[in-house]
C-alpha cells in the first residue's frame, strides 16, 4: 500500500510540474507505470483457457421499461445461430452459445430489428438489458446490479416525451427519492439538487462518462442539453461503488444518442405563448403592461440526425462508423411579475412619522439631500396600496429576455474487432437571463444578466481484449464562463438591510466573471473472473481557470441594521424631538432622506492592478488525483458483495501570479500575509471505503445495506477567499459614528489609494511582477489604514479594511453514508423502501474570527478602538473560510416502478420522509432584498451551536410521480369504425410533485449586540402564529395583516446586561424555525404520434407527433417564502406595524402554462 501510494505521490508531483510547460515524457511513464501496478497489484490476471461455450442472458423492454414478452431474440455470426424467446417478465437466457462475435436480431410486435451493436458472447458474459423503441430503435446496455441505494434510470422516450418545462433534463431528478430542490445553491441558474441532506454543489454530473460539473459553481453545465439526442439517464444516491468521486452525494450520467441505430433523426419546434396561460396570483395590470398577465413567448426548435458514415466511392462507415448531431435553439420573453416596497408620497417629501423613547409619536421633517432627491427620482410611485407592503406596494412586470443556441456531434467508430472509439464534442451559448428583474423594474441598467459559453470535448477508446477483460481510456476538457455583467458602472448601490425598500442598484457594479477549464482524464480496467467483476481505474483532474471579482465597485451606502448619525438638524412637529448633528436616527427612513447611511463600502483595485470589468484578477490552479478498486463478487447464488475503496488528493486552491492573501498567526500575533503558502493544508489520507452486501431471501425479495465515507473537495468558487481580495482589490469600509457621521457621496477613489507596505517599511510590489512577492509576506495592515485616513478625509476618521482568507487547517469535508433497504418485485412493478442516513463532517463555512461591522470595544479583538469607542487602527471585518461545519439526514425512501398490470401504465414514484439538520447550508447567502433573506451566517459570530436547525433544503415529506399511458383509444367502445390513424397512438404522460414546505428564519433588521451587525439578529417569539395560505388575504402568512411583527415577536434591547449601542442581547428564537407553504405542481403531456409508411421490418418510415403540454394543469397557486425580515424602530426596538412583515409577494411556482409542438421523427 505505501509504495502504491508513493507511485500515485510521485505522479501528482509530475502533474503539477508538467503543468507549468509541455507533458514531459517522465510523466507519460510515470501514468504506464501507475496502470500497471494497478493492474497487478489489484487484478490478479492469469491466462486460462477460455471454454468453448457460454450462457448469454438478459431482459428485453420497451421505452417505458415494461418488459416484452415471447418475443424472439436472435445472434447469428461466424456461422453459428443461438436464439430464446423471452418470457412474461421479458427475460431469457441462451445456454451453450459458442464463443465469439455475433449480431442481436430481435423479433416482436410483428417487427423484426437488428442491432447496429455487436454481441461479445464469453463466460461471465454479464447481462443485458434491451430496449425497442416505438419507431424500432433498439439499444442495448448492461443490465448492472443496483449502483446506489437511490436514484432512477430514464430511457430515451421517457426522456423525450415527459413534460419538462424548458426541456432540462435535470427536473427529472426530483422524482428520485431523497432529492429536493437547493435554491442557496443555484448561483450559476442552472437548477441545484439537495441529495439526501447534502448541498446543492454535492451533486455531481458526468456526460457519456465525461465530467461536465460546473468546475466554478457547481451544479451541471449542459443542462438544457437537447432530449432528443439522450439515450438516457443514469442516476445514483446513496451508497455509490468507489468509481465515484468528488464528493458526490448523488451522480448523474448523461448518455447521449449514436447512430448506431440506423439512419434516424428528427425535426421539431415547441411554442409557449402568455395568450394560452393562466394569470399569476400577483399579476396586476400596469400602465406599461395593460394586459391581462404578462407578455410570454418561447420558442424551442432543432433537429437531431444520426446514422452510419457513408461518402459514395469514397468511404463505407455503414459497418463501422456512425455519427450523431443535434441542434437546439431557445428563444424567450418573459414577463416576470414583481411586487416589492417604494417610497410613497410623503415619504419622498421628507416626512417621517416616529415613535419615540418616551412613547411618544412625532413627525420629522426631513429635509431631503439633494442626491438622495435624486434616487427618490428614478424610483417608481407605489400604485397597490392594498398590496403587500401597504402604501408603499409597487407592482409590475419585468421583462427578461433568454437566448441559447447548443450543438453537438458525436462520432463512433469501430477500429478492429476489439477497439472502439467514440468522441463528442458539444457546445452551449447562452444569454440571459437577467439575474434581477426586480432591479430592472427600477431601473434596465440595474439588470445583471447570465451570460455562459459552455464546451465539452470527449474522447474515449476502448479494448476489448476478451470477454472478461476491458479497457477503457477516456479524456476530456469542459469549459464554462459564467459571467453576471452589469450595464451601470457608475450609481453607487442603496441597500437597506431590514427591507424598508427595494435596493436601488444592488448590484452596484459588482463583477462576477469566470473562465473554468477542466482537464480530465481516466483509465478503467474490467475484469471478469469466477464470481467476481473487478473494476479499477484512475483518475486525473486539472483545473485551470481564470476569474475577476469586485463587489460594489460603484460604492455601496447601507442604510438600516446598524446605528446611524445625523449629519445635520432635523426638525420635529412639536419640537420636542429635534435632531442635532451628531446624534442617532431613529429610524432607517431618516438615515436615507437625510443621506445618512450606517455604513459605506467600496471595491478598488489599487493603481497598476486591473479594474473595471476585469478588477479582482486571478488566475487559478487546482489538481486532483484519484485512484480506486472495486469487486462485485458473487458470495453465493443468493448472496452479492461490493467493496472497494477510492483514494483522492486535492491540492490547495493555488493562483499562478501568487495574488493570495490570507490570515496567519506569527510569533503568537495574528497578521495578514501575502502569498501564504500554503494556501491551507493539503490531505494525503482521503481514503474512502465502500462496502454493500445485497441478500436475494427469495426470487421477489432482496435486501441490502451499505455504508460508504466520501471525500468532498472544496467548491473553486464560492469557498475561494485566497483570490479577489485584499491588497489586489481593496475593501474598505466605514462605519457612522456620532463623531463622524457618513454623508452621501462620500467615496474612495483608486487615486487616493496608498501605498502597501511590510511592518519593516519594504514596499510590495502589487503593479509589477507578483510572482516575486516571497512567501507569507506580512502586510501592515494599521499602516495602510492609518495612510487611507490621511490621504480621503481625515474628519471621516479611519476606514477599516474588509480581509479575506482561507484557515490555515482548512480541508476536504466528509460524508459518511449508511443505508439498509428491502426491495420487492410485485408482478411487473418492482417496490423499494429504505433507510438511509448521512453525516457530514468538516464542511465550509463563513466565519467572522473579529466579529461582524460596528462591533463594539471588546467585542472585536483584533481591531483598536478609542476610548470613545472610535475605529483607530488594526484590522476590520475578516472574513475567513473555515471547514468546521456539519449535518445529519435520516430518511425513509420508498419508490415504485414498472408498469401496472395488462396494458397499465408506466409509474415511476417515489415518497420520501426525512429530517436534514445542519448548523449552516451555504457558504454565501443574501440579506437586504425584499421577499425571504437566506443567510449562512450565524447570530453570534463566535458560536454556532445556537444554528443547529433544519437545512434549508430541509422538506420533511415529498413525493413524485411520474405516469406513461397508452390510451388504446382504437380499442375504446364507439370507436372501432374510426380509422386507426385518428385512434391510434395517443399517450398520456405527467409529472406530478408535492412536498411541504421549506424551513425560513426570522430577522429582527437591527443590531442587538456588542458584536456588531450583518443583518442575522433574531428576534424572541412572544406568540405562536398559525401560518397559512388558507385565509381570506391568502398572502398574508403570519394571519395579523400589518400586525405580524408586534403580535408574535419583541427585539430584546435596552435590557439589563445588554451590549452595544443598543444595549441588547441575541435573540433566542432558532434558525429555520418556520415552514414555509406546501409546494404542488402537476404537469401533463398528451401526444398524438401518426406513423407515416413502413420499412420491410415493421418499423414506420416515419412519425408526426404533435403533443400539447400543461404546466400546472390545474393552476394551482403555490405561494413562496413570506418576508422574513422585521422593521425596526433603531432607537427604541420597537417593532413597526404594516411593513409588509409576514406577507407573502411572490409564487413558488408558475400560473397553469400551456405549450404545444410538432416533431417529425424519421
């Protein structure tokens, strides 16, 4: 074992010296050398003589995977003939067939079709399972034993014909027991699945055995990938066999189409149109959207053609090379409804309405600045006073455009008798969709929109040296740029962190842009031998890629959550309540009229560093190397076992112009370095086992249980705090001060920016060459900040920079996995129930080792205070990655599948009731918008013992269920004289869903403490509220209308041993202590395919299918989260009524939508 592990040591030492120039040769031997002594240390191989003859078995369905019974399958070649007919299960089996190469012919239903595949028959050949199309396509595949203890396997049509809303392929993996919905995790807009408890990034997907996981987000690239060139998919959870990696909680493989099958394709076009829909529940008609709903039109169309390779006089593929190409475009214009809080009238003439300390209620007159006169300008009168947010409700449409263009050829070819080669390359353009469209109903320049160019490249060679042995070499690149470009660079972001309005640019700039390329490459080995099938194989991941990130370069003034100055003399009604410079606003809606922000921050890249749309360079490496073993092995004839274990080495995240900064504690004194090196400590030990044991007790009934340990990498991406950050780009931020109130339009430019220098007076070189900054370089952090305040505005006082890193002790997470189940065969249909259980250990999280913004004395150690309680000087808000998170899930999956009865329908079902607890279930989250804020941070920044709670992904019961029927309507009484091509061939198909709802957290929208504020203070719950969509206001969740606040919660400030400028403490309501509503959708398909002609083996020449989809055919109105975030009255605590608090604004779902389409399938 040691020595293996210095072979694979000595490899990955060659990789990343490879990398920086040309693939030596070295490594070339070192990559021969590894497959051999893993061939011989894990494959014992060992010539004998093959028999003459051999069994050949396996079952044989149609698309729906019902099995075909007596039905005629036929091998023929080399001079010999071995047929069986199969029985009512589909199933049968060939005794005695000679050894060798032969051709499949299938004959049933009155067709006769032969394979484009040949058959390797041999001993232990495994077993195959067959499918027949309806238009006489056939396919075949192993017929493997169970994978995972979850998950589902679709076939082409199921694929193709199910009702998918934008056609993504990966809607259908929630009717897989286990798997929900993760929104936190959907940075990338493709959808994110939560697979038994685990993160959205813990899915991992692979196309045609290829890697296509986003390498930057997460999540799948390719998502939208035509249907029609699927063969099917492949999906496992659970227990996974050691061949699987990356921490995957759940692995979905993506087979696509060949043209093996013949010369096949098809035409199509899908037509969406809001003139066919329902109106959503918030839709109201507006002046720029007089209509009854929403303008909405989408359009799908391409084609799919495949076939052998055939050039007259010039090449004859017909028997060897076959290719597949397919193209799809989307085009869409949606008008998204939008219900969000505005300045009403009076508010915009300056007119504040106060309870104050002594219960009194005064009117302030505000006299509004004159910049923030000119936001109130651009932001939209309220025109829904009965609304959600009272007075201050605006309701309209935002149209968000979505184009993508996605293409792909795919080439097979036979070499010899025992070589195959197959490559693929595929590319995905999309553009939009606009990220924000409550921003844009503001303002369009505000829109920050989804822009990706995806490519995926594969190239696999496989040697079939004998029917018990195989090779498999496959390499692949994928490259994807999500990028969220902004139109406005520069109006600085207003944000107001208890939700008094909508943000006005929120994205103030920001940029997020990534170029991810993924190098990938594997070698698997396969043999047969006795009752075992061994499979071992190793794997090499190279990431290299390329990103910029700023946020809020245009400035960004906060306003709400923290104690705010008055920067002049605000007069009161009966001039009992007068404010003075100098003194604390009451309320947020003082701070903002009178341009009086809590806080002020800022992205700059210093002079020589790139800014602008590329600020926050960095150029990212990561290397992976992997290795594993796995056996099925036959115990007995009713007794299987698979084992194995995988072994994998992530390095650090590193950047090749070493633009890393982190934290580091030198001679006992905590100081901020450049270039650390390390980044954070690198695992050699991630060994992961995996054991599962299947019992058949009799021919109907099988148990199993399992248990695995699974390494989850680091996400490039959202767990990256090396890159972006300071001294590249830097982060100051000021907070108010009685002394130093901030006023509107204050602002650091790059030109006022000093120098970075070392404790010792040496300056860093951050414009010139990088790469020559040495090792954990210390930065002098209080010099620079102490430069800044002398170079902007020395009144303002010292502006604390924001500082980012890694943890020096930071690693790879663990999932562990348990798993005990039954299975049962029930006539056609086959039943699983099953308890599964995960843990895991080490997951990443966002930590605040100083605290959070306007900490008080005390309470941030790291930063130096007056004795006034003043900033003046050591370190800001750090921001640290840290691996110190966990999560437990316990779960009863049951599922149901096959077909029901004589003529009965395909089901597919699955009900899942489970409980995800964790103490956080993102790394990023969002506070400040209006609707529901998700945060992964904690209340108190030191402790996070008070998070345990349910995940936010957490959904104690959910069920799904999907339907394939056959109406046989030529067969229906009254209906036999209608000619059969009116009658026949119509299909019902639907995906039904139902779930509970998902867990939401309260937020009292102020500071409490000593430690500062980030928008993560909880309130105490006084009362219990009944929450339901079932009421006459059915938006009004919490059920006490402008009441919902002070009825059911108090904010513990001004208490006795209370801290900060309020003088509170944490509140003691829980994380995710509410559930949000139920979740219904039930969608429908009904096709009608007309066959055109017919080929002399019974299959049509061709088929025109028109289809009609219903999304949520019966319009039922699934509400979203309600507003989670209370408005605050910031000098008394006191709760404000009618703000919207408890209401819901928005739909979890869309409004009944119908889409039709044409397909000519030939």
């Amino acid at each position: 074992m040691k020595s293996f592990l210095a072979i694979l040591r000595g490899l990955f030492e060659s990789i990343i010296a490879a990398t920086r120039g040309a693939v030596s040769p070295i490594l070339l031997q070192r990559v021969c050398l590894l497959l051999l002594v893993a061939g011989l240390w894990l494959v014992p191989l060992r010539a004998q003589q093959a028999p003459a003859t051999a069994a050949w078995q396996g079952v044989l369905q149609n698309a729906a995977r019902a099995p075909l019974a007596g039905a005629t399958v036929r091998l023929s070649g080399g001079g010999n003939t071995a047929e069986a007919t199969t029985g009512n299960d589909g199933r049968f089996r060939m005794q005695a067939v000679p050894v060798g190469r032969y051709r499949l012919t299938i004959l049933a239903n009155g067709r006769t079709v032969e394979s484009g595949q040949t058959v390797d028959v041999g001993p232990e050949s495994a077993p195959v399972a067959i499918e027949i199309s309806d238009r006489g396509e056939l396919t075949m595949s192993a017929a493997q034993a169970q994978a995972g203890t979850g998950g589902e396997a679709l076939s082409s049509q199921a694929v193709s014909e199910l009702p998918l809303n934008k056609r993504d392929f990966s809607q259908l993996l929630l009717l897989a027991a286990g798997t929900m919905t993760d929104a936190n995790g959907a940075t990338n807009f493709t959808q994110q699945f939560a697979i038994n408890g685990q993160r959205g990034v813990e899915a991992t997907f692979a196309m045609d055995g290829a890697d296509i996981s986003d390498p930057e987000m997460g999540g799948s690239t390719f998502s939208n990938f035509n249907v029609d060139a699927v063969e099917g998919i492949d999906s496992t959870s659970g227990w996974l066999p050691a061949e699987v990696g990356r921490g995957a909680a759940g692995f979905t493989n993506i087979h696509t189409r060949s043209g093996a099958s013949g010369f096949h394709g098809s035409f199509f076009e899908f037509v969406r149109n809001s003139a066919f829909d329902a109106r959503n529940y918030f839709d109201h008609p507006t002046p720029a959207y007089p209509g009854r709903i929403p303008p909405f039109r989408r359009n799908e169309f391409g084609f799919t053609n495949g076939g052998p390779v055939y050039l007259p006089h010039v090449y004859d593929g017909r028997k060897r090379t076959y290719y597949f190409v397919q193209y799809q475009g989307f085009r869409q214009v949606l008008g998204t409804t939008q219900v969000m809080p505005v300045p009403t009238a009076s508010e915009r003439a300056g007119v504040d309405v106060v309870k104050f300390p002594d219960g009194s209620t005064d009117t302030l007159n505000v006299p509004v600045d004159p910049g923030i006169a000119a936001v109130l300008a651009r932001y939209p009168m309220p025109n829904n006073p009965g609304g959600a947010f009272g007075a201050r409700t605006y309701a309209t449409a935002s149209k968000v455009v979505t184009n993508a263009n996605q293409f792909s050829v795919r080439f097979d070819h036979r070499i010899t008798s025992k070589d195959q080669f197959f490559a693929r390359f595929s590319l995905d353009n999309l553009t939009g969709p606009t990220t924000n469209p409550d921003q844009t109903a503001i303002d369009s320049a505000f829109g920050v929109k989804y822009i990706d160019r995806q490519r995926n490249v594969v190239g696999t060679w496989t040697r079939t040296v004998s029917p018990q042995l195989t090779f498999e070499s496959s390499i692949s690149i994928t490259r994807s740029t999500p990028g969220f470009p902004t139109a406005d660079h520069t109006d600085p972001g207003l944000k107001f962190n208890d939700a008094l309005y909508e943000a006005f640019n929120s994205a103030a700039g920001s940029v997020m842009q990534a170029y991810g390329n993924l190098f990938h490459g594997r070698e698997n080995v396969s043999y047969l031998r006795g009752r075992h099938a061994f499979k071992a194989g190793a794997e090499v991941r190279l990431n290299r890629d390329t990103t910029y990130f700023g946020t809020s370069p245009n400035g960004e003034y906060d306003f709400g959550g923290g104690k705010a100055y008055a920067n002049e003399t605000i007069l009161s009604q009966s001039g009992m309540h007068d404010i003075h410079p100098g003194d604390p606003l009451p309320d947020t809606l003082s701070g903002f009229l009178s341009g009086s922000p809590f806080a002020y921050t800022v992205a700059i890249a210093p002079p020589g560093i790139s800014s602008g749309e590329h600020i926050g360079p960095a150029a990212i490496n990561r290397n992976n190397v992997s290795a594993y073993v796995q056996d099925t092995w036959k115990v007995t004839p009713t007794v299987t076992l698979d084992y194995g274990v995988r072994w994998d080495l992530y390095t650090p995240i590193a950047e090749r112009a070493h633009r890393t900064a982190a934290f580091r504690t030198i001679n006992g004194t905590q100081q901020y370095v450049v270039n650390p090196q390390p980044g954070y400590q690198t695992n050699w030990h991630a060994f992961e086992p995996r054991v599962q044991v299947a019992w058949q007790a009799t021919s109907k009934v099988q148990v199993h249980a399992g248990a695995a340990i699974m390494a989850i990498p680091p996400n490039i991406w959202q767990d990256n705090f090396l890159t972006g950050s300071t001294p590249f780009v830097m982060y100051p931020r000021l907070l108010s001060a009685s002394a130093n109130p901030i006023h509107y339009g204050f602002q650091i430019t790059p030109n006022e920016l000093p120098g970075v220098f070392t404790p010792g007076g040496a300056q860093i070189p951050l414009s010139n060459n990088t790469k020559s900054i040495h090792a954990n370089t210390v930065m002098d952090v209080d010099r620079f900040e102490k430069d800044l305040a002398a170079l902007t505005k020395p009144s303002q006082g010292v502006s604390a920079l924001n500082l980012s890193g890694i943890d020096l002790k930071f690693n790879n997470a663990t999932m562990y996995t348990w798993t005990l189940g039954l299975e049962r065969k029930i006539g056609n249909l086959t039943a699983d129930a099953a308890y599964v259980g995960t843990a895991s250990e080490k997951l990443p999280r966002y930590s605040f080792p100083n605290a959070y913004a306007g900490a008080s004395p005390g309470f941030a150690p790291h930063t130096e205070f007056d004795s006034a309680g003043n900033v003046i000087g050591g370190f800001g808000v750090e921001n640290v990655i840290v691996s110190d998170a966990h999560s437990t899930y316990h779960a009863l999956q049951t599922s149901l599948s096959g077909t029901m009865g004589h003529g009965g329908p395909g089901v597919q079902a699955s009900y899942t009731w489970s409980k995800s607890l964790d103490d956080t279930s993102l790394v990023l989250g969002g506070t400040g918008s209006t609707g529901a804020a998700a945060s992964g941070f904690s209340q108190n920044p030191y402790d996070t013992h008070g998070e345990k709670g349910p995940s936010n992904f957490d959904v104690t019961h959910g069920f799904g269920l999907s339907l394939a029927q056959d109406l046989h309507l030529q067969q229906a009484p009254g209906l036999q004289a209608v000619p059969r091509s009116v009658t026949g061939g119509w299909e019902l198909l639907s995906i039904s869903s139902i779930s509970s709802g998902s867990p939401f957290t309260v937020y009292s929208g102020i500071q409490q403490t000593g430690y500062g504020s980030n928008g993560v203070d909880r309130p105490d719950q006084i009362a219990k509220p009944k929450l339901s969509t079932a009421r006459k206001v059915r938006e009004d969740y919490f059920g006490h209308g402008g009441d919902n606040g002070v009825d059911f919660f108090s904010i513990p400030v001004h208490v006795p041993g209370g801290s900060g400028p309020n003088d509170g403490r944490f509140g003691t309501l829980g994380r995710n202590t509410f559930r949000g509503p139920a979740f219904y959708n039930f969608d429908f398909a009904l096709i009608k395919d007309t066959p055109f002609g017919r080929r002399r083996s019974g299959a049509e020449v061709m088929d025109l299918q028109f289809r009609s989809e219903f999304f949520n055919l019966f319009n039922i109105v699934t509400m979203g989260l309600p507003s989670n975030t209370l408005q605050v009255n910031q000098t008394t605590g006191e709760i404000l009524r009618d703000t919207g608090f408890g209401v819901i604004s928005k739909t979890a779902g869309n409004s009944r939508q119908i889409q039709f389409s044409l397909k000519l399938i030939y």
